[in-house]
C-alpha cells in the first residue's frame, strides 16, 4: 500500500425515485462535480462552481442544462 487516497471524496448522496445523486470533490484540483445516475444505467457528470455545489447537488438538471447538458434525454425520456 502507497499511502495514497483516492482523488475523488464524496461529500454527499441522496437517491429518490430510481436517480441516484453524488456531489464529489477532487482533491487534485479543488474542483467539485455532480454526479446523476439511474436505475436504468445512464450516468452524467458535471462539474459546479464549489459556491453553488449545494444548489447544483439539489437541483442537479438545471444546472446541466445550463452547460449544454440534454438531460430530458438521457433521465426524462420513456
């Protein structure tokens, strides 16, 4: 063992209604990421300002939306 942690540090989680929602931060670089997935297997990532990494983990597709983000296609779709 090298005494190494892993970069990325989960700050929080929560799942409601099959998503599954992780705020994370990277250690490396101080950067923060939102992380989306659902029971049916799709995944998105996006990083955040660390001043609305609260907000974001909250309401995570607007804020993807804003960075071009389609999630009504990948989440919302039947």
């Amino acid at each position: 063992m090298t005494g190494r942690t892993a970069p990325l540090r989960e700050l929080d989680r929560r799942t409601a209604g099959g998503v599954d929602v992780a705020l994370l931060w990277n250690r490396l670089d101080n950067s923060v990421i939102v992380s989306v997935s659902n029971t049916r297997g799709m995944h998105l990532q996006f990083g955040t300002e660390p001043g609305t990494a609260r907000d974001a983990f909250n309401h995570p597709y607007p804020y993807a939306a804003a960075q071009g983000l389609r999630c009504e296609d990948v989440f919302l779709a039947a």
